[in-house]
C-alpha cells in the first residue's frame, strides 16, 4: 500500500504489463503450438513455469497490496468510527455533565433559597424578640423613671422642709448670735470706753513733764498689750508736733504697765490693741 502511494504510476503499469504478459502466454501458446513442439521441450516448460511463478508472485504481491490496503482503509474506517463514537460520547457525556450540573445549581439555588428563607425567618423572630424586649424594657424603664421621679420629688419636698427648717433655725441663731454679739460690743465699748479712761489717767500718772513749754499739746497713743496688762508696744501714731511731748508720753505709757483691763477675759481681744487720746490735764 506505501509502494503505491509512493509510486502510483509505474505500479499502474508494472500491473498492465504483467496482466499483458499473461494474455500473451496464455493465447499465443495456441497459436504457435507447432513452433513451439520443434523446441526442446524441457526448456519450453522451464520457461513457462519461471514466468507464472513471477507472474503469481506479483499478482499475490498486488493482491496483498490490495488486502492490506483495504485493510489500512478499513482500519482507518474503522479509526474514524471509534473517533465519531467516542466523539458522541464525549458530547453526550457532556450534555449529560452540563445537565447534572444544571441540576446541582438548581438544587444549590434551591437549598440556598430555602436557606435564605430559614434565615429570614429566624431574622423577623429574632426582630420581633428583641421589638417585644425592648418595648417591655421601655415599659420597666418608664415605670422605674416614674417611681424615681416620685421618690426624687418626694425627697426633694421632705429636703425643701428640712431646708427651710435648717435655715429659719440659722436665722434664728444668726439673729441670737447678732444680738449676743452687739450686746457683747456694746459692752466691750462700754468697757473699752470707761478702761480707756482709767488707761489714759494711770498714764498722766506716771508721765514727767518734759523741760519744755507743753501748753496745749497732745497725741493720740497706740499700745499693745497682752493678757494681764504688760505693755508690749507703745506708739505714738498722732504726734503732737513735739517730739519730746510725744517720747514722754510713750514712755509713761510703759512705765504705767500693768494697765488697767476687765476681770472678763472674753473682752481682753478688744484691749489687745488699743488706741488712746492723751492731753495733760484731760
């Protein structure tokens, strides 16, 4: 079969010649039978049987090519039908994946459709759970609200009482204290009053009169003292023009220690710093 796709042409006449050939032994041997018989008849045979042996050779050759030509077609024939089958049954085991696939979408959007509605559902009871809590919740807050309001208003009224009572009791004791207290300055001022003359004499008492014309001089003493009278500090903080009037009286101011003051101790803090007016003679 490769020979005679390789070399169709001289296999074409390769086969006529031969097929020639034969027709021309077969007929001629007739007609030249006497021509023949004066040959030496071993060489005749001889020849003959050389030739149709070559002759059967190559038309068993032919035929082989033939046999195995068919067979090549056949096999190729039946090549192209295993392709086709296997072909279709690609496709058809195709259409068959898509529509098992089709089908396991469908079933997907199916299951997840069904899944979607399983979790809305779940959703609106779980909305509905949490409305139902809330609103009950607002329900309890608000009544809450309302009781602590009320107590809060209660409690704010009973504070506004205990307030307003507080407060009249300060003011009464604010008024007592007031009035203790202006009761007690008018005494220390009475006090302060009447000491501060008995301070200003027992200081003329012990005042020396400077070598010096004095008439009609004065000063205002400011002195210091502590419990019992002693004298920390005297100073003279309206001067009198006179500087040995006024050193005179400071000094007597000293020397007169311990100044008078009230047996009441309550009215020493008055008398701690006290200012008096001194002129000799009143």
């Amino acid at each position: 079969m490769g020979l005679f796709k390789k070399y169709p042409t001289a296999v074409i006449l390769s086969v006529i010649f031969h097929l020639a050939l034969i027709g021309f032994f077969v007929f001629g041997v007739n007609l030249s039978e006497k021509k023949l018989e004066t040959k030496p008849p071993v060489n005749i045979v001889k020849a003959t049987t050389i030739d149709e042996s070559k002759i059967k050779a190559e038309a068993n050759k032919l035929k082989e090519l033939e046999r195995q030509k068919k067979l090549k077609e056949k096999k190729r024939l039946d090549d192209l039908k295993k392709k086709r089958l296997a072909e279709e049954k690609k496709i058809t085991d195709l259409k068959k994946k898509q529509a098992d696939e089709k089908k396991k979408l469908a079933q997907k959007k199916a299951d997840e459709a069904a899944k979607q509605a399983k979790i809305k559902k779940q959703k609106a009871l779980e909305a509905k759970r949490k409305a139902d809590a809330a609103k009950k919740k607002k329900l309890a807050d608000a009544k809450k609200l309302k009781e602590r309001l009320a107590r809060e208003k209660a409690k704010k009224l009973e504070a506004a009482k205990v307030k307003a009572a507080q407060e009249q009791a300060d003011r009464e004791q604010a008024l007592r204290e007031q009035a203790a207290q202006e009761e007690e300055q008018m005494r220390a001022q009475a006090a302060v009053a009447s000491y501060t003359d008995l301070i200003r004499q027992k200081v003329e008492r012990n005042w020396i009169q400077p070598p010096s014309d004095i008439s009609g001089l004065s000063c205002v003493v400011r002195v210091r003292l502590i419990p019992g009278g002693d004298v920390v500090d005297a100073q003279v903080i309206q001067s009198s023009g006179n500087s040995f009037f006024d050193r005179s009286v400071e000094l007597a101011t000293r020397k007169a220690a311990p100044l008078p003051l009230p047996n009441d101790p309550s009215l020493f803090n008055y008398f701690r710093t006290l200012e008096f007016y001194f002129r000799p003679g009143g």
